[in-house]
C-alpha cells in the first residue's frame, strides 16, 4: 500500500516554475521504503482538454492521468444531476475553489482506500496540513457528509 504525500515547499525557498506558478513536491511512499518525487505546477480546474492534474469539481481531482473521488464527503455538482438550479452551481463553484485554494496553499497528504467508487474512481482520503479536507469544506458549508449528509443545496433534507 503506498500513499502520496504533496507538499508546497516554505515560504521562504518557494519555487516558481518558467511560467511563475509555485511549485509543488510530490512524494509517493510505500511499505518497501521506495520513495518517487517530482515536481508538478499547482492545481487548476480542468478545461475542455485533455485531463492530467486537475480539480473537477470539490469532491473529484484528476492527477497524473488518474481520476480520483475523495470519500466522506460530498460536494454540489458544477454541470450535471443538478438539483439546487444556480444555487447549487454557485456553490459547486466555491467548493472547487476552496479545494484549489487548499491544494495550493498547504501541505497536502493523500491516501488511497485501496477501492474504486461507483464510477470507477479510485477513492482516496485528502489532508491538509493534517486535517480531513471533508471536514473542512463541510464546516465551511461547502459540502455534505456522504453517505449520511442531506443535499441542502436541493433544499432535501426533510425539514
């Protein structure tokens, strides 16, 4: 089993890519003691292109060619199975910017279930600086607990 550990150098020493985007370490470990870096540019959302590193929306990131879905929570959907209309759109907008704003601004830790998800994603846990990014979002309103978690941004949660 082995985990990905991303983090955002100090301060102080911070890298900046040709094109002036902070560089990011990433840090893959495992249980034989293997240990892979290399640098990558900061997180962005994805476009219309091609997705290798990217935030799909604040609960789905793309990273190296790999689509992961993050467990224990849930966020609004940016485009489909909308429920909650422009609300619902406006606060898919602020998860996913939260998570890039977290993912780029501190130190960020990743460690896979080991399961996919119902859609075929490799589900994983995110930290930053140590804290559940779930519980983050969620304390912030951005987000729902999953699977126990009404969508209040569909006004569904029986009240």
């Amino acid at each position: 089993m082995k985990f990905w550990k991303i983090a955002t150098q100090g301060r102080r020493n911070l890298k900046k890519s040709n094109a002036g985007q902070p560089m990011l370490r990433i840090v893959c470990f495992s249980l034989a003691g293997a240990l892979f870096a290399s640098p990558v540019a900061a997180i962005e959302k994805c476009g219309n292109g091609q997705r290798i590193t990217c935030v799909v929306d604040g609960d789905t990131f793309w990273l190296d060619g790999t689509k992961y879905r993050i467990a224990g929570y849930d966020t609004p959907e940016p485009q489909t199975g909308i429920c909650g209309g422009q609300f619902e759109r406006d606060l898919a907008a602020r998860a996913s910017n939260r998570f890039i704003d977290l993912w780029n601004t501190t130190e960020i830790t990743i460690h896979p279930k080991g399961i996919k998800g119902a859609r075929g994603r490799d589900l994983v846990d995110v930290f930053s600086n140590g804290i559940n990014i779930g519980n983050i979002l969620v304390s912030e309103g951005l987000a729902r607990e999953w699977p126990d978690g009404c969508e209040f941004w569909c006004n569904d949660c029986g009240n």
